[in-house]
C-alpha cells in the first residue's frame, strides 16, 4: 500500500499518455496522493481537466504560471512530493532529464528534485534502439534514475519491439519498490561485484576479465524490491547503482573482509569474478627488465574462497548463499559440482567463452542450479536476468 505517500507524475508527449490516467486511478486507489504536471506535448494527447480530476488535485502545466509560482513554487513542487514518477518518459524528455536540460516545467522539476526518479519510457522501437537514446539511458541510470520497462508488444505505429510502456500496475509495483514498499523491505541483502586486482608490483596486477555489468544490475534490482543493499565492488568499469552501500575493494583479501564486516544478511550474491591465485612474493617497487631475457619467479598463493567461507558459517550464515559460476566448457556439470564444493543454495552458471561475448557484454546466458535441478534461462540483457534473479531471491526470503 502507498497510504500517505506523495506522487508528482510527469507525464510526458506519446499516445501512451492515456496509459498515465489509469496510472493516477491505481496510485490513489493505494492510498497515494497524485500531483499531475503535464508538458505540452502531453496535452495533445490528455486534458489538464481530466489529470486534474482523476487525481483530484491542481494539475501543472506552465513554469511561468504567476498564480503557480506564487501558490508552489516549481522548487517546492519538485521537493514536496516522495517520488517523482516520468510516464510516459518520451525520448525528448529523457534527452532532456540526461544532457541536464531545465527549459520547461517538467525538466525543470526533474532538475530541481532532491527525490528519487522513476521512468516509464515509451517510444518507437527504433527510438528505443538508437545509439543516442542508449546513450542516454546509460547516462539516467548512471545518475541512479529508476526505470520501468519498456515492453516489448505491438505499437501504435504499427511495429514490433521493446519501446511500449509498462502497463499501470507494473509502474505501481515499481512505485511501491521504489518506496521501500517491495516485497524485500526490511531485508538485507549483500552483493559483490567486478574483479579482484592481484598486484605483481606497484604497476601491475592479476584480474580477470569482467565489466561488473551483471553484479551491478543485481544490486539495482534487489534495491528496486526494497532491500538494502551492501554493495561490495572490486575495480569494475561499470560504476555502482544509486542507492546501495557501497565499499570499494582491490584484492580478493579486502573483499572477504568488506563482506564479513558487511554481515548479518537475509540473503548473499556473489558475483565478483574473484582471482583465485595472488602473488606471494609482489614486489614493492616497479620490476625492472635486467637485460639477461629471465622473467621474474612469481611465487603464487591461493586467495580466501569467499563464497565457501560465507556459505559454511554456522551463526550468522545469510539464509540464502547464492553464487556465480563461470565456466568455459561443460557449464552446467561444473557448475552444479561446484554448488555442492562450496556449500551454497544456488549458483549462477554461465557460459563465457569467448565465442559467447558474455564476459564484459551487454547480455548474459545463464543456468540456474538449485537442489531442485538446473533451470535453463534465454539469453537476456544483464538487466533482466538481474530482476528475474532478484524476483526469485525475494520468493524465497519470502516464503522463508
């Protein structure tokens, strides 16, 4: 339920809009009260007086309103509310929200909000795809802007694809997630993430070869059910989601150690792609070529298994240990030995040879070994096997 909890819905300029009236009818339903702002494009397409009177309150259209600014100023309007909501988010007004644009009243809330922001895109599939809308949506999502959806289905234009707007009730669910009203409010959950970096001297290092691309779409999607997160983060490339704790590590020892320190947890997902050798004998100073053609003796030692040490803890262990296991070659068969060595609940396996693109790309290919068997998943973007993964996290806290 959302009982006193305050909506300022922008919504924006796509035959979609009409999607936003049955939008404000669900959030007040919840108990939500509903401030509408309309931008111009919108009006085209819904009446101020049909906003306003579905969410029975004033709807805003203009910055320059005199009346407006001297009743709420477009500042204390931004900030009055407890969630701003953007449905639908067109591709202008997302390229305004990401370039920092503030030439309306809807941009300039969106400017001048100290709140969350949650968007529902809507556009054309082309739109949707084009380099500067995903540029775009990376940027938003860099500056921890939630989203919700896009469908794919049918359009209004007439094609196929991923660009059609959640439905109402899915913007709710996000709404209430967003709130901390999901189904993992008041859980803990702690996530790691990117690689661990081994140093060989001041200059050189071990790792492995990932982007922290999936690690981090698994803490934004637990966060967005309500959990808090313990975000435990080796040096990705990816930057970490808004809203999570987060500790930045180098070495595999730092990372046992952020987690340890980050327990008690509901639940454990390990994701960081952990070096499992370090250097003994890392050197304190740049090693230097000494012209006799002999490479240094790297004597290597084995780093702390993080996974198995977290799984077998007897207090304190989270409820749900859930692992990753990247393979290269019989993945599934690797994998569930590896489940049953470490002593975790469930791991994550995923096939990332180099013919898949899977280690540092946009998608992901995964098996999901339980005790009950291995469930095979479509290949998908990283964003959602994180929220399929984080829906089945929270099912079994829940059911728990």
């Amino acid at each position: 339920m959302l009982t006193s909890k305050r909506i300022l819905l922008v919504i924006g300029g796509g035959i979609a809009a009409y999607k936003a009236l049955d939008l404000i009818r669900r959030l007040r339903e919840r108990g939500a009260s509903v401030t509408p702002v309309l931008t111009r494009a919108a009006e085209e397409f819904v009446t101020p007086l049909s906003a306003g009177a579905l969410a029975g309150a004033q709807c805003y259209r203009h910055l320059f309103d005199l009346t407006d600014e001297a009743e709420m100023g477009h500042i204390e309007l931004s900030r009055a509310a407890d969630l701003v909501v953007v449905a639908p988010a067109t591709a202008d007004l997302m390229a305004k929200m990401a370039g920092g644009h503030a030439d309306d009243l809807a941009s300039t809330l969106l400017m001048a909000t100290d709140k969350r922001v949650l968007v529902a895109p809507a556009m054309n599939v082309r739109m949707w795809l084009h380099p500067a809308n995903q540029r775009n949506i990376a940027a938003l999502k860099g500056d921890g802007i939630l989203f919700a959806g896009p469908n794919e289905g049918d359009m209004a234009c007439g094609e196929y694809g991923p660009g059609r707007m959640a439905e109402p009730l899915e913007i709710v669910a996000a709404v209430e997630a967003a709130l901390g009203e999901g189904p993992l409010k008041g859980r803990h959950v702690v996530v790691t993430s990117g690689p661990t970096h081994e140093p060989i001297d001041p200059v050189r290092y071990i790792a492995n070869r990932s982007s922290g691309a999936q690690g981090a779409a698994i803490a934004a999607a637990l966060r967005d059910l309500g959990a808090r997160v313990s975000f435990v983060t080796g040096p990705a490339s990816v930057p970490p989601p808004g809203g999570v704790g987060v500790v930045r590590v180098e070495t595999a020892r730092e990372m046992l150690e952020a987690v340890e320190a980050a327990l008690p947890a509901d639940a454990a997902v390990f994701a960081a792609a952990v070096a499992d050798w370090r250097v003994a004998n890392a050197a304190g100073s740049k090693m230097k070529k000494d012209g006799s053609g002999r490479a240094p003796a790297l004597e290597f030692a084995e780093n702390p298994d993080i996974l198995a040490t977290v799984a077998r803890m007897g207090a304190g262990r989270p409820a749900l240990v859930v692992g990753f296991a990247a393979e290269t070659d019989d993945v599934v068969a690797h994998a569930a030995t590896k489940r049953a060595r470490k002593g975790c609940d469930w791991i994550v396996a995923n096939d990332v040879s180099a013919a898949t693109g899977i280690m540092g790309g946009a998608e992901n290919a995964v098996t999901l070994i339980t005790a009950e068997g291995a469930e095979e998943w479509p290949r998908l973007p990283k964003d959602e096997v994180a929220r399929r993964l984080a829906a089945r996290i929270a099912r079994a806290l829940c059911a728990g």
